[in-house]
C-alpha cells in the first residue's frame, strides 16, 4: 500500500514538472474552486436551522430572555425589533420548559406573582389595591395570548365596600388591545374578551366592559336589555346571524352542484319582535257530563177515627179515658214521594298563548348563479342555461330556506356573467410567486453541488486537452530498450533485462515490457500504441515514397 502511495505521489510530481505555467495556474485554480465548494457545501449543510422562541415580547421581556440564553450559553438571532428571538430548532421546545421553570417570560404588568412574596402589616386598603393589579395583569396577559392580539391592557374598578349597598354603583372594566397589522378585531373576539373579563370579575356583566383598538375605535356595543339601544342592537344581531346562517346554507348547497364560487346568495328576513299573550275559553254544550245526581225517597202514612154520636155536650165531656166507641169508624192515608235532583258539567276549553319576539314574517332571497363556459382561450364561449335547469335551481333555494308562498316568500335567482379578471390576476401572481419560491429554493439546494461537478468537468475537460505524451505517467515508448540479436539485451549489452534505447535502432518492445507496461498505465500505454504505430506507418510510407 504505501509502495503504491509512493508510486503515484513520484508519478504526480513528475506530471506536474512537465506541465506547463498556464496548465499549473488552471490546475491550482480549479483544486481551489473544488476546494472550496466542497468546504462551503460542508458548511451550508451542516447549519443549524433556527426556530422561533418566542415572539411579540416587550423590550423587557427579550432582554430577560437574552441573558438567560447567554447564562446556558446558547446562539440566538433576533427579529421583529427585537421582539422575536429565534434559537435552534431542535433546542426550542427544551428551552421553552427551562425558561418556564424560571418564570420567563412573565408578560407585561404584574400577576399573581405579586403575592408570592409574605407582606405582613400592609392594611386591607393595600391588599385591595395588589389584588385589582393582579387581576389585570393576569387578564392583560391572557388576552394578549390571541392571535388577533398585539398586546392588551386592563383596567378594573371596582366599588368600595359599604354597608349600605347601593345598586346604581356596580363594577366595570375597560379593555385596550393593539391590533396586529392595524386590522379590525372581529365582533366575536370583542365579545370573546368581553365575556373573559365579566367571569373574572366578582359582580361584573359584559355590557360594562367597553374595547377600544390602539386606532381609536370603541369596539363594544351597548347590549343592555333595558335601554332601547340595546334592544335595537340585539334585535339586529338576531337577524344579521339568522340572515347569514340562511346564506352560508344555500351557498354551501349550490356549491355541491354547481362548483365553488358559481353562486352568490344574499338573504332578507323581517322578524317579527312583538310579544302577545292569548287565553282563549271554548264551551260544548254538546260535550255534557253528569257532575252530580241526588235521589229522596219519602213515604208518609197517616190514620184518624170518626164517632157517631151527635156533636153536643156528651161528646164533649166524655169518661176520663177518653176511648172511641168500639163501633167507631178508622180512616187511615199513606202518601209516598220521590225526589230526583242530576247536575249537568257543561265542558270547557281553555288555552292560554304566549308569542315572543323574534318570529319570522317574511323572507326573501336573491341569488345569482355565475354563466357557464365552455372552450379556452380565445375559444371560450357562453353556454346558457335553460329555463327549466334555473326554475329547478330556484326550487331547491327555496326549499332549503323553507320559503312559504303563502306568507309573502319571494325567491329569485339569475344567471349572470361574474368578473374573474381580478381572480384570475390573483390566481396568476400566486402561480408566479410559487414557482419562483420553488426554483430559489431549488437553487439553494442544488447550488453548491452544481458549482462542484461543474468545476469537476472543467477541470476534467482541461485535463483531457493536454497531450498524452506531456503527460508522463509510466515509462514512455521511446525510452523503451530494443530487442538485440538473441532477443534479451539491455542497455549494458549483457542480453539480461530492459535498457534504454540507441539513437538509430528501430523501436522494439519486448512481451515482457508490454505486459509491465499495460498493468501500470493501461489507458496511455494504449495511446502510446496508437502513436506508435501511427509513427511507425508514416515511416514507412516515407521510405517507399523515398525508394
């Protein structure tokens, strides 16, 4: 092995010794640039790729953060102004729960964290004070956790505690948040913060807690349920949300059958807020039924006797008992009656109705279905519907909306062309930008290699241009010994081993110097062949030429 070594490192510099000035600066100019490609290719693949950390800190945050990833002695990069650092990715999420374990970052404002440390002999007036402080802190912190948000501040008040409550007194909150990108805040994220701080407050409603963006504009709506401009507000909302949720549902349809972005619907509902209260009373004389029933019976017997006498004074004083002659007549009667009393129920309906606000009067729809097209380019052309495919389209609208003819239901529908040109544009500028992004990326990846192998080939190419016979590697053709009469002189004339040749004696190789020859250099011993060769007919074409 290192015979070998040493072999090739005498054949390289006796190469080199033949090349000449400008093939040794090519040759040192091209090992440079392969060099260095191959190093800087190393170097570019072998980068850590950063991550982001964390982001939307203040200036007091970031330098916290800063100094505890100088204390454990990890790189960094900043952005944004400072309020982003990035660190390697594949240390991101370690970091995260080391910063965490040491509190950083704590956010803006001052939390609960303000009660961690005993505060022994401060009066309640104080302790109130910190408990408000950390409750904004803590609210200011997690509203700014969205991603709408930039960054937010809280202020509560909160009423003094007295004996005698008064009702008017109640607490509020004021909310400022700064929007990212200067955009508008969506009405549900407004009600989302408003709802967050109203919980976290003991006492407090969502209708006082007013939003206002960093543009000046006040956020909040006024949604009591006792003013008149609450009502008008919740009476509108109530029928914004019915008017949209109807929209999305017959867009979503359309687009089922006719493809996304083919159809516009707009939808218009009058509700009705009016509150009535029915009670209503039917009777059926009809429907009687027997609600009580009384039955008396009474039987009466009675029985008298009659004298004969005449009516005078012996009738009247008669003996001391006083007894009817036993001959005297008896009349006896007997009277016997029945009394039946029924009460009769007459029966009776009644209902009671309660209609609250909100019920649907009227709706109306309008809908517009984009034209079709058929061909491309220049060859593009309109293809209508046909009356009967826009009445079935209206059909399924609406019945979708449940629309009822016989309320006043209108539902329209037309087929027009829609402007794309805008879509197009935007489609196209999108296409562009991915393709770029796509090539820039590629040529990043493939850049330095591409510069090596293309540095290979120049240096092969330039390699190939010079003459094999400036090339000496090996022995050369001419330098060979000739063959002597016995077929194995050398160059000491002992017949025994190769020598160099004599000036006048025609070129010979023996089998043995071939045969060397071609297991040390197989590709020049082959063109040194073909030179000869190529010599060797010249020469003779000279000679018969000459004779």
């Amino acid at each position: 092995m290192n015979r070998n070594l040493a072999q090739l490192g005498t054949q390289l510099l006796a190469s080199w010794k033949q090349l000449g000035l400008n093939q040794r600066v090519s040759l040192v100019l091209a090992s440079s640039v392969v060099i260095g490609g191959v190093i800087a290719l190393a170097v570019w693949s072998g980068r850590s790729d950063y991550a982001l950390l964390y982001g939307k800190l203040s200036d007091t945050e970031a330098a916290r953060v800063i100094s505890a990833l100088d204390d454990t002695k990890v790189p960094y990069k900043t952005g944004a102004g400072g309020g982003a650092i990035y660190v390697p990715a594949d240390k991101v999420h370690v970091l995260r729960m080391q910063l965490a374990g040491k509190g950083i970052p704590r956010g803006d404002g001052v939390g609960f964290e303000i009660f961690d440390k005993p505060n022994f002999g401060i009066s309640d007036f104080v302790q109130r004070a910190n408990y408000v402080r950390a409750v904004q802190g803590e609210l200011a912190r997690t509203i700014s956790q969205l991603d709408e948000i930039e960054q937010a501040r809280v202020m509560v008040v909160l009423p003094e505690n007295r004996l005698l409550l008064d009702k008017d007194r109640h607490p509020t909150a004021s909310v400022f948040v700064r929007v990212r990108g200067n955009s508008v805040l969506p009405a549900q994220s407004v009600n989302s913060i408003r709802f967050l701080v109203a919980n976290a407050v003991e006492g407090l409603k969502a209708n006082f807690v007013t939003v206002v963006d960093n543009q000046g504009n006040v956020l909040s709506e006024n949604s009591e349920e006792d003013s008149i401009a609450g009502l008008t507000s919740a009476q509108f909302g109530a029928r914004r949300n019915l008017e949209q949720y109807l929209g999305r549902k017959v867009e979503g349809m359309l687009e089922k059958v006719l493809g996304p972005g083919q159809a516009i619907v707009r939808v218009a509902a009058d509700l009705n807020y009016d509150t009535t209260s029915t009670i209503e009373e039917k009777f059926d004389p009809e429907g009687q039924v027997i609600r009580s029933e009384t039955k008396n019976d009474e039987n009466v017997d009675t029985s008298h006797t009659t004298s004969g006498a005449v009516v005078g004074t012996g009738i009247n004083t008669g003996t001391s008992t006083n007894t009817p002659p036993v001959n005297s007549p008896v009349n006896s009667t007997r009277n016997q009656k029945n009394v039946t009393k029924v009460e009769y129920e007459v029966s009776k309906t009644t209902s009671n109705t309660f209609r609250g606000g909100g019920g649907l009067k009227r709706l109306s729809a309008a809908v517009t279905v984009a034209t079709r097209y058929e061909g491309a380019g220049a060859q593009r052309k309109p293809l209508a519907r046909t009356p009967e495919d826009l009445e079935k389209l209206r059909r399924m609208v609406a019945g979708a909306l449940g629309a009822d003819t016989t309320r006043g239901d209108l539902v329209s529908l037309e087929e027009l062309p829609f402007n794309e040109e805008y879509s197009t544009e935007i489609t196209r500028q999108f296409q562009k930008d991915e393709r770029w992004q796509f090539w820039l990326g590629l040529a990043r990846s493939l850049g330095y290699p591409a510069l090596a192998l293309g540095v290979m080939i120049f240096l092969l190419r330039l390699l190939k241009r010079t003459p094999v016979e400036q090339i000496p590697i090996g022995i050369p053709l001419g330098q060979l010994q000739v063959r002597n009469g016995n077929g194995h002189g050398n160059g000491k004339g002992n017949g025994h081993g190769p020598g160099w040749r004599k000036p006048g004696h025609r070129e010979t190789v023996s089998v043995e110097v071939l045969n060397q020859l071609v297991k040390e250099n197989p590709g020049n011993m082959t063109q040194a062949i073909r030179n000869w060769l190529a010599g060797s007919a010249a020469t003779e074409t000279s000679r018969h030429d000459a004779s």
